[in-house]
C-alpha cells in the first residue's frame, strides 16, 4: 500500500500473523469478517470539524468506558461495496449515497459527519489500502464498513464532546448462509422494529442490536429472518432485519414506502430504477402482510445481501410458498442487472460506479 501506518510507521502489518490472503477460500467467503491490513480514522472534537484522518494497522481501537457510544448508543454505521472488474480494476457502488445517508443519520443521533468529500475520499484510501482483498471478479467483493461514533467522555446524558469517524473493509462474500438460494421468512406478531418518531429510518447501531432477539427465536425455528410489520395497525410490511423487502405481482413491483420507520436502502433505491428501466412499474406504498398470499416472489434488497429471493413466508403460523423452480424470473432478472452493473459486467448508463 501506498500509505503506511501512522501508529506503527510501516513496521508491522497487523493482520499478517492472524490470517493471511492464503488462508481464504474465495468460493466460500460468506458474511465473516476477515481482519484486513489498513483501516481509516478521523476525529472531530467541539468544533465540529473532523481532522483530516489517517491509515492505521486495522487492530483494536482505544475507547474511554464512558464514551456516548458505548453508554447511550450513540452511533452509525454504513454499508458499500468495492467489486474487482475483469480487468482487475476495481469499482466502488454509490459511495455519495452512503455519504449523505450518514450525514442525515447523524443529523438525528446529534452527532457531527464527515462531508460527502471526506466520507467519498476516505473510502477510496481505505480501499486502495487494502486492494489486495479486493475478491478475484465473481467471487464476492470487499464489504466496506464506515461507522460515526461517540467517542468522548459523558455520564449524564447528552451528546459526546468528540466523534471518530472509521472505515474497516473485510472481503465478503453471500450473506445468507442459503448462499443465492430462496430464503425463508417469518412474519414478526411480538416485537416490533421500529415505531413512527424513532429512529428506524436512520442507521443507527441500536436498531440492529434491538433485532437479535427476534432474529435468534426465529432461527432456532429454522427461518433465515424476520419480517417486521409496522407497529401501529400491525398490518403492513416494514422491513426484513437486515434489508428491504419488496413483492411481485405479474409486471408490478411493490415496496413499503420510506415514512421514517423503514431504513432508506441504496441497494432498495437502485432496484427501483433498474425495475423502472426494465419496464416494470414500481409502487412505492403501504404493502398489507395479506398481500403476501397472492404474489407471485417476494425478494429482499441490502448492500450485504444484494437482492435475495424468498422462498417462503410464514404468517400467523400459514406458510405461502414462492416460486417452486427457485429463484423467481423477475428476482432473477433484476439481481443480473443490478450486479453486472456493479461488477463492470454491463454499461453504467446509469453514473453508479466509481472506478479507483
Ligand atoms: C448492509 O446491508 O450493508 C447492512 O448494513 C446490513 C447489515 C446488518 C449487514
């Protein structure tokens, strides 16, 4: 790398004695991390200007016991991805999209963020950094994970007087561990996501700790995930608890629409264009959960797991069943256009791609 660290000027690389480039199987990455060599730090103290920010050995990070984020939950985090392209180049997915959804996550945790310029030129440096985890061309790609967080000192409960701004990358590869085959969900009726006024529609790390317990019983049950209702009239689709859900029926595509309880997906957002340029129509609406009966495929959106298909749902203990031949035509369709594009398989004609 072009860059050494400013902790260890160049001596050590951190990962080289815990894992190394060798010792990665790249038809069976799944969604663990693998610890990388560089990661990306800056800080903003009362000012509210962030440093510059540097390159350091990716390793443990110091954080005083009484950090906002630690105490109160007082954090963001991004999701993007980086793919190698045939001819070994790499490129970057909507990274100015992740910026400015940092930028107003942060607005509502009252936390300063870095500018779309910094956030885009920190994920480049990062990236460039650690280019030789990049995945070979088809076979994952480099998970990007920027996070925002308190990391000053406070007791009684208020904003952190200083903020750190981080990006870690780890190679990825399919995050279910049904790799691209249908998923099986459950329809959530006890706990709830995310209530109108919260902070559903931000990314927030307390909204995904807030998850586990539904995602774990529903595990042991032998579902992949679980699908959240909203928690008014417990009636219509929220999200799935790490992605977007949307439903097909015959050339209509249907998706809950953003009303500050779902999070705003950038891989949801770009579904929706492609479905347009392909000639489907988009709704962008309530979905009612009875709406799941007569679809033709439903499939779940998310930078992680990209667009994957569901196999089949179960509501109020009835299981609808998607697709009997596997992977539906339309899932299908758009997940080889959304992922030939990110991947330099196709035109960009859409301006999505940034190439390092
Ligand atoms: C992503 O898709 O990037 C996410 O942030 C979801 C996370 C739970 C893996």
């Amino acid at each position: 790398p072009q860059v050494a660290c400013t902790i260890c000027r160049g001596t050590a690389v951190s990962n080289s004695e815990t894992f190394e480039l060798d010792d990665i199987d790249w038809d069976d990455l799944g969604f663990g991390l693998v610890p990388t060599d560089y990661m990306y730090v800056a800080k903003c103290s009362k000012d509210g200007n962030f440093s510059k920010g540097d390159l350091q050995c990716f390793g443990n990070i110091e954080m005083n016991p009484s950090s906002g984020v630690l105490n109160y939950g007082q954090g963001l985090f991004e999701g993007l991805k980086a793919y190698r392209k045939l001819d070994g180049s790499i490129l970057l997915f909507r990274p100015d999209e992740n910026a400015l959804r940092m930028r107003m996550g942060a607005e509502r945790m009252c936390m300063p963020a870095p500018t779309t310029e910094q956030f885009v030129e920190a994920t480049k440096m990062t990236v460039l950094a650690n280019k030789r985890w990049v995945p070979p061309p088809g076979k994952g790609s480099l998970y990007i994970r920027p996070l925002l967080m308190g990391s000053g000192a406070v007791l009684g409960l208020a904003p952190a007087p200083e903020y750190t701004f981080l990006i870690y990358v780890s190679p990825v590869g399919n995050y279910f561990k049904e790799g691209l085959a249908p998923i099986n969900l459950v329809v959530e009726n006890e706990f709830h996501r995310a209530t109108p006024g919260g902070t559903g529609g931000v990314k927030t790390i307390g909204n995904y700790a807030s998850v586990l317990k539904a995602q774990s019983l529903a595990k042991a049950k032998g579902f992949s995930d679980v699908l959240y209702l909203d928690s008014v009239h417990k009636k219509y689709l929220e999200e799935v608890s790490s992605c977007n859900v949307f439903v097909v029926k015959r050339t209509t595509i249907s998706t809950p629409a953003i009303k500050g309880t779902i999070l705003p997906g950038i891989t949801r957002k770009s579904i929706i264009d492609v479905a347009h340029s392909l000639g489907f129509q988009v709704e962008e609406r309530l979905v009612s959960v009875e709406e799941l009966l007569d679809a033709d495929e439903v499939f779940c959106t998310g930078t992680a797991v990209v667009v994957s298909p569901v196999g089949s749902i179960t509501y109020l203990g009835e299981r609808v069943s998607y697709g009997k031949t596997g992977v539906g035509a339309v899932s299908q369709q758009l997940y080889s256009s959304l992922t030939s594009l990110q991947m330099g398989l196709s035109e960009d004609k859409m301006g999505w791609t940034v190439e390092l």
